[in-house]
C-alpha cells in the first residue's frame, strides 16, 4: 500500500488550487519546507508570505487579508498554530468569521523524535471549542487534497489538521469528500469504531483482527470533528449498542469527547475513548510512541471487546 504524509498531500493541493483561485494567499512560520507550502512560493512568490517565527502576527495578518477578500491559508506547526496564536484566532478571526484557513501540520505524537514541546495533542480541543471554526482531521492524502478544497468552498474559518508521517492511502480518486458527513468504512453489527486522521487506518487493522476472532465492528472515518456528524453517531450507536473512538490526540476535548456528547444526550450506549490519558509525549520514533501510549490496532481491538462485554 502507497503512503504519504497528508502535509504532503497540502503542498499538492494549495499548488493545484492556487492555479485556479488568485485570491489564495500563504503565509508560514518560517517552516515552509516542513509543512510543504513551499511548493506553493516557488509557484507563486507573489503571494506568499513567509512571517517569520511570529505565529501570533502571522494569524493576525492573515485576519487583515481575509478582511480585505484575500482566502489565506496559514501554516505552522500544530503545537504553535493552535496554541501560540490562540488569541488571535479567537478573537481576530473566529469571532468576526472571517475567511482564514489553517492548516497545522505535525500534529500528534507522530512527530516522533521531536518530541513533546512539538507534540500537540490538545489542538483538536482547543479549536472545536471556538464559535464559527470548522475542524477536520483528514486521514490520508487524497482526503487531505479534498479536505482543502472543501474548505475553500466554504465561508470563515477552517482548521485542518495534518500529519508528518507518511501514512497509507486509503481512498481512491473517486472517494467523495463531505464535509460534516462521515464515511463508513466498515459495516458491522458489534461495535463502532470511529476515527480520524492516522488512526482511521489504524481502525482498519483493528477490524481485520476483529474479523478473525468472529468480532464484526463498522469503522467510521470522522474526518470532520466540528460540524460532527451527530445523525452518524446516534445511527451507529442504535445500530451496534457499543462506540470506541480512536484518536492521535489527548482524550480530553478530542474525537472522543465530540462524539460522547452526542451519545450521552441522545442515545447512551457502552463507550470507550483511544487516545492520550492526559499526559504529554516524548522523543522517539513514531512507531515506538504509537505502542506506549495505546494507540495501536491491538489496543483498539482490546477496546471493542472491553466495551461489547459492557452491553446488556
């Protein structure tokens, strides 16, 4: 199976779209060889903007642009983007509702050896909470390139979670893209799994090993966590009686959270949360980090059996 970083998949989209929209703009961090918006600056240095490492300034002036009709994507690290310039996305994008996307590369303990100070795992909490933001999690890099397109189409902001490992591609070129709908991977009667980003394809393993011990779970791509897709959740919930969430992120305010609420008001059922028990990361590889802190497809399938032996 071919693999590619969804900040890969990023650079592809923005240089692609940038052809066909010149009202995009690009602003980095002073990071855009890692988060692939140099692609986009060879192509059109007119309107790139390297800011600098000022995050804060950077969002702000991307606020100014949009005010002006510019669509600005900006970049930088997750762990800087959503948690250096919270303020500024607060209150100089979110709460006028203007058009500014961000784009936060390197989220997650994947980003291995860097370590925790560049490990965000909260990111996911701290932008779902703000009014008028949309948040995706896409889980490979054709979701990514239409996960861009989509949050071009749309009015306000947008932030767009990616990765720095390279990771399976799961969809073909005929995979439709829906913002706010989530998409069945798996059909299944036992339980639900419910996942985004890298872990959708973790998700996937999980249900093969589940397959071969007589366990049948449906796998749900959550790409969008902000709009979540509440009709998906309750459907699942009714349907299967037991949900287990995957996420590369802490499982406070995350995936898992989004979708307990939903569950919690409408249709309680068993439930289990993969993901960070609130604690940092640290330096080591990706797959070295991915097996301490529990985000593994046998720890996933652990979790389904757990929460089907709670159902009555």
């Amino acid at each position: 199976m071919s693999k590619i970083a969804t900040r890969e998949a990023y650079g592809r989209a923005l240089k692609k779209l940038g052809h066909i929209n010149k009202d995009i703009v690009v602003l980095d961090a002073d990071l855009a060889k890692s988060t692939k918006t140099i692609d986009f600056a060879r192509e059109f240095p007119d309107r790139f903007f390297d800011m600098g490492v000022a995050e804060q300034n950077m969002v702000a002036t991307a606020a100014g642009l949009a005010a002006a009709g510019k669509i600005p994507f900006v970049s930088s690290f997750a762990v800087f983007a959503s948690g250096r310039a919270f303020e500024q996305i607060r209150n100089s994008v979110a709460y006028p509702n203007l058009n500014v996307k961000i784009a936060a590369s390197h989220a997650g303990i994947s980003v291995g050896e860097d370590g925790a100070s560049h490990q965000s795992v909260e990111d996911i909490s701290l932008m779902r909470t703000i009014p008028n933001m949309t948040v995706i999690v896409p889980a490979d890099g054709p979701e990514t390139e239409a996960a861009v397109q989509a949050a071009l189409e749309i009015k306000g902001p947008v932030y767009i979670r990616l990765g720095r490992l390279a990771v399976p591609v799961l969809f073909g070129e005929d995979y439709k893209f829906e913002l706010g709908k989530a998409a069945i991977l798996k059909d299944g009667n036992d339980c639900t799994v419910m996942a985004c980003g890298l872990m959708t394809g973790v998700a996937l393993e999980a249900w093969e090993i589940l397959k071969n011990e007589g366990i049948n779970i449906k796998v749900i791509n959550m790409h969008t966590i902000k709009p979540i897709d509440r009709e998906a959740i309750i459907e699942a919930a009714k349907e299967t009686g037991a949900i287990v969430t995957a996420e590369e992120h802490s499982v406070i305010g995350g995936l898992g959270s989004a979708v307990a609420e939903v569950v919690v008001e409408n249709c309680p059922v068993p439930m289990e949360r993969v993901g960070l028990k609130d604690t940092f990361g640290e330096s080591g590889t990706p797959a070295e980090l991915l097996e301490k802190y529990g985000l593994t497809a046998k720890d996933i399938a652990a979790a389904v059996k757990r929460t089907i032996a709670r159902k009555k």
